[in-house]
C-alpha cells in the first residue's frame, strides 16, 4: 500500500519534497520559473538538446501536446519502482486490491491509457479470460463479435474497441437497443457525459436493457476524476475506464480500469506481459505504481486549492489585457465531470483588432516561447477559428506561467501584426470533378474532387476512401486552397489542402491534421465523347 505518507517520506530527501498539488514548481520563485519556461535552448531544456521547441500548455490536458502535468509524487513512486524487480501479476494483484479498497469498485488494474483499457475490456468481454479464444484475436468466428454504442458516444475512441475484431452497432433509442441485444453482444460501450447520466440513452437505461441478458457496460470517462461512489458504476455500468495522463495527473501512458472483479480480470488476462493479441498494450512496473500514486493522492489532494491557484492566474492574464481597447475578457466555467478546469475567453472587436481566433493562436504558437492556446498544437486546427477569441486553460501551468502569457497576449493585441490575406480573381475555372492522386509517406491512393465555383469561391466533395465528405475552399489566382473533413462515427479525417492550378492540372501539398503531411496532384476528368 502506498499512501501520502509513504511518498511523501520517499520525498523527503529530494529538493522538491513536500511540493504538491496546487502547481508551484520547485525553487519557488516566479523569476525560476519564468526561466524554465522561456522555451529556448536553456541547459534544462532536454528537448532543446535535439533541436525542439518546448511549450507552455494552455490548451490543457490533450496528449499530442505531452497531457498533464504529472504530480510530483507520482514521479518519485515511478523512481522507486524502478529500483527494485516484482513479477507482474503478483504486483497487479495488489495494486487491484488497493484500487478497490480506495475507489469502491470490486477490482482494478493499471491499463495503458484509457483506450488500452477499453481495448482489453472488450477483449475480456469477447473471450472470457480464455487462452484459446485470447490467442485467435482479432478473429472472432464462432464469439461474441458485436459492440453496441450509442449514437451520441460515437467518437474516436471507437478504434480501441474495433482493434479487437468486433462491429460496432450503432443505435438512437432504448427500442433499438433491445431489438440489438443478441447472442453476438459482447460489451456496450458508453462515452461518459451529460447525456450518458440524463439522456434518453443513460447508462441507467441501458442497464435495465442488457442486465436481463447479461450484456456487460464499459464508461469511458477518460478525463473524469476519481469519485466515491463511483457514479457511472451506482448507474449500472460494470466497468469504467480512466486516462492517467488527464484529470488524474498520472503517467501519460497509464490509466485504470474500474469495476466488476470478473470482467476486470478478464481484461488482465488479455493484457500484457501476457502474450497474445494484448501484449502491445504493456504497462511496466513504474507506470503501475505511478498510476496507484496518483490515485492515492487524488483522495490527498486539495482540489479547492487547486481551483483558486487556477482562478488567480486567469485573474491575472484579465486585468493584463483590460487596457488593450477593444478587448474582454471572461471566466468560464465548466460542465459536466470531463477535464474540469475554468478557461478564459479573450474576445475583441475585430474592426480595431483585424485577427482572427486562429491568426492570435498561431501568432502565439510561432513566437517565442511557443504557447499552445484553444486547439494549437494539434497541427492545423479544423475549421480554422474565424472569430474574434481564444481560449486559455490553466490546469496545466507552472506558476509564473500565466506573466508570461499576459505579456505575450498583450503584445499581440495591442500592436496586432499585418496578416496576408489571399486575394484577385481566380485564373481558371476548375468547376467538374478531378482525378486526384494522393502521395502518403510510403503508398498512394485515387481519390476524386468534384468543384463547383463562384468566383472565388469553391464548394463540392471530396470522394476518398472512408467515403464522400463536403470540401470548401478558394482559389485567388492560380492559388488554390481546399478543406475537406470527415467526422462521421468519430472519425478525425481533416485535410487543408494548399497548391496551385495550372491547366488541367492543380498540385500542391496537404495537411492531415494529426497525421502529419503528404502531396497531392489532382487531373481534370475528361469524359469520353
């Protein structure tokens, strides 16, 4: 058992003991940390060393930008795990008693990541903890191969379960729900949210359908805290499965899964070190005893504390821009259980201030420091932010932080920078469809445009694999710009495609959002006569 006492004697002997939760870094001076955060090529910098920049976190805790901030404690437990050997299982079994005397669930285990954990769930689901069946994943003929979700769950998060072979069966209502209950139901599977406690389809709903069957349900309440009773379990789910590197502050590559002993260990049974379909999904010995030190210290925590020191450095970034004229600014606070945090909504009127939301995001991302603000950092954000605001989040910020960004906010607004904008009449007409090569990092694919055009302005689809999506876009002189997203079942296919038209041809490159990029060249179709 490892509680606030044990780590924080573990602690004592290092510089920042007795430091926690409430963000103030060690060496306590806003000078100090104002210096770690400068983003330069500092000593301290270790991703400087190899030639990237580091950032200052205000868009809170999204993975592609390195999640939370971990505890300090859950550090030093990670430190100390790995100083000494323990076999795996024996160490799960005792993390999994501990979880359930702390969270009330019957069992626990440490997964990695909250999808890891749907992952293995659904595989517990599917197989039963059955060797024989664990070792024909993904091939499910003769199992149970059927995922129910609710329509409003939809996310991109489906891809954990799907990884496991399964279908997922999409349904609206309870009526559809009970006609989709069946033999081949393996799991149903719920996103955590307002409509998840209240909606038509609560989980509390969706239990007095699948309990007579016998139908298991999974919560993924990824980026919940850790409440007693658990309320997702007291509605009638069986497991719930949280992130480590969200409201938890744990290891980025950890998170838990919570619930009915049986279903629990199943999940362990199909993950790693056990070989098989889940031993890709491995956590090692620290990320256990890190996950179990920050669960240990949410119940330790002062989260009002927490709250305030929040509060006071958006306070701080508003009274800084309360001069700039033109500019406002507000607290907004959060709803619902998922990534609490209060955020302040900077707006300003655009006739004195001639940015957009997504020019300020960029201005602030390409400066020095990099700041990541509303959706930076995520590489091109889908739809460009066209409004007059932005966005800041302070769950994840050294103290000192906030000065920082004040000035940077300020300097920006204040005397905000000339943005080229794209204009002059087009050169062609591309109206009509496009054969479309698309070039990805080692293969390529036949896609399809099909424009139509008004001026300037473009409008159609664009027709690939996971089928047809509207696009939008312009073209000022042989300049052509193209967007075109796919958010249909969770899905996150957002391309900004950037190039030139000459002829009967346009080429160019494309952003894929958080796949990175590729090139594109599009021929126009020419029909037989």
């Amino acid at each position: 058992m490892i509680g606030r006492r044990t780590v924080l004697k573990l602690l004592s002997s290092l510089p920042f003991g007795g430091l926690i939760a409430a963000g103030i870094p060690a060496g306590g001076s806003r000078a100090a940390a104002a210096g770690r955060l400068t983003g330069g090529p500092a000593p301290e910098s270790i991703y400087a060393t190899i030639g990237v920049r580091p950032l200052i976190n205000a868009r809170g805790t999204v993975t592609i930008i390195g999640a939370t901030r971990m505890l300090p404690e859950v550090q030093e437990a990670m430190d100390a795990a790995t100083r000494e050997y323990v076999q795996l299982d024996e160490l799960m079994e005792g993390v999994g008693r501990r979880l359930a005397e702390r969270t009330g669930a019957e069992w626990g285990i440490v997964t990695s990541g909250a999808s890891g954990a749907i992952t293995v769930a659904t595989a517990g689901a599917v197989t039963g903890g059955d060797p024989d069946r664990l070792w024909r994943l993904p091939d499910l003929t003769g199992m149970k191969d059927e995922v129910i979700i609710p329509s409003y769950s939809r996310s991109a998060y489906d891809a954990a379960a799907r990884a496991v072979g399964v279908r997922m069966v999409e349904v609206d209502d309870l009526q559809q729900l009970v006609r989709a209950l069946g033999p081949r139901t393996a799991i149903i599977l719920v996103l955590a949210g307002r409509r998840s406690e209240n909606g038509p389809l609560s989980v509390e709903e969706i239990a007095s359908a699948a309990r007579p069957h016998g139908v298991p349900i999974l919560v993924d309440a990824a980026a919940e805290g850790l409440e007693v009773p658990n309320p997702h379990l007291a509605q009638g789910a069986d497991m719930v499965a949280y992130s480590g590197g969200k409201y938890l502050r744990g290891p980025q590559c950890a998170g838990l899964l919570l619930g009915r002993e049986d279903l629990v260990r199943s999940a362990w049974t199909n993950s790693a070190p056990h070989h098989g379909f889940g031993r890709s999904l491995k956590v090692g010995r620290e990320e256990i005893m890190g996950m179990l030190a920050a669960v240990e210290m949410w119940f330790e925590r002062d989260h009002e504390a927490e709250w305030r020191a929040w509060e006071t450095r958006l306070q701080h970034i508003g009274r800084r821009l309360q001069d700039v004229p033109g500019v406002s600014t507000s607290v907004r606070q959060p709803e619902g259980r998922s990534n609490r945090a209060p955020s302040l909504v900077v707006e300003w009127d655009q006739a004195r201030i001639p940015l957009t939301g997504s020019d300020v995001e960029q201005l602030l991302w390409d400066g020095e420091p990099r700041i990541a603000v509303s959706g930076m950092g995520s590489f091109l954000p889908f739809p460009p932010n066209t409004l007059p605001d932005i966005r800041i989040n302070p769950s994840q910020l050294e103290a000192g932080a906030e000065l920082i960004i004040a000035d940077r906010v300020f300097a920006v607004l204040s005397d905000p920078p000339e943005r080229p904008r794209p204009s002059g009449p087009p050169d062609a007409d591309v109206s009509g469809q496009w054969d479309l090569e698309m070039t990805f990092a080692a293969g390529m694919a036949d896609q399809r445009f099909a424009f139509e055009q008004a001026g300037s302005v473009l409008a159609g689809t664009h027709f690939a694999d996971m089928g047809p999506r509207d696009l939008q876009g312009t073209l000022h002189g042989s300049d052509i710009l193209v967007r075109s997203s796919n958010t249909d079942r969770g899905m996150r296919i957002n391309y900004t495609f950037v190039g030139t038209v000459e002829g009967e041809v346009m080429s160019g490159r494309v952003h894929m959002g958080e796949y990175g990029m590729a090139g594109w060249r599009a021929a126009r179709l020419r029909y037989d006569r």
